[in-house]
C-alpha cells in the first residue's frame, strides 16, 4: 500500500540522515492546522497532521528520534502607513522578520521547554518560512505603537 512505500521511504531516509555526517540536529516542520497552546498534544492533531505525526511516531521512535509540537511566532518589524478604511494600520515598509519557537512539547501536551533554539538557514522546512506565514496570513495580531505585526503559526518538530 502507499501507507506502508511512505513509512518505508521515510525510515530509509532517517537511516541516512542517523548515518550521515554534517545534517541538521533537528528539524522543524510546519504544520496545516492552527492549534493554541492549550491543545498542543498529539491526540489533538487533525487530518494530514495527525496522519504525519503518527507515521512520524511509529517509524522514527523506535530509531531513537524524539518528536515534540510547539507553537512558532513570526514577527515582522517595520513603519506603518497611514490608517485603511476599517481603521487599522498597513505596514509601508518591513526592516526585519525574526522566528521565535515556544512552548515545546512531547506529543502527550507536557511542556519539555519554554523556548527552543533552532538554526534558520538550515532546519526549517520550507525554508522560506517567514515569507509564506506572512503571506498566508495567518492568526495575525498588529501593534501600531512598536510598528510591529505578528503573525503566528504553530508547527511540528522533530
């Protein structure tokens, strides 16, 4: 079946990836689904989400990979322009975008650390993260007194 050429596929690539040398320590994967931090836990997870993690957990734990959830902000700092006709402020212009990771947690929902490191340029799937939360608009928060918009979106880790 497709199910089994997938986990098949996956754990030849996690050998690779435990034999190599120089890959990444971990890798962090956005999720489809949106979920606060109350109901990060794997038995929450949704549709594709919960068909991953789970082909995720039975092929990479018993290989000795660890899997956890977390929520991920997108922050871009910029001015705003003047006012649009519902009263909020546009962004004219972004000067940076920083990545925060919060809150991880094993797949039962308990916390293993409240913030996480991770290297950008070489960890994050895809790799133009940033770019495709702010296009995409999601759980969008705007300050207009540090000209600052936030836009967050939780994702998976492994």
């Amino acid at each position: 079946s497709s199910q089994n050429h997938f986990a098949g596929r996956l754990a030849e690539l996690l050998r690779t990836w435990q034999d190599g040398e120089g890959g990444p320590a971990k890798i962090i994967y956005l999720l489809s689904h949106q979920y606060s931090q109350a109901n990060l836990s794997g038995s929450a997870l949704k549709g594709v989400d919960a068909h991953l993690v789970s082909t995720l957990a039975d092929v990479a734990r018993p290989m000795g990979f660890h899997l956890g959830l977390a929520n991920l902000i997108c922050t871009e700092h910029g001015f705003g322009d003047d006012y649009d006709s519902g009263g909020e402020v546009e962004f004219a212009g972004v000067n940076e975008t920083s990545i925060a990771i919060k809150n991880l947690v094993d797949l039962d929902g308990k916390l293993l650390a409240r913030s996480f490191d991770f290297k950008a340029s070489e960890e994050i799937i895809p790799k133009n993260l940033a770019r495709e939360i702010v296009a995409g608009g999601y759980d969008e928060q705007k300050d207009y007194g540090g000209y600052m918009g936030n836009v967050s979106r939780p994702y998976d880790l492994l």
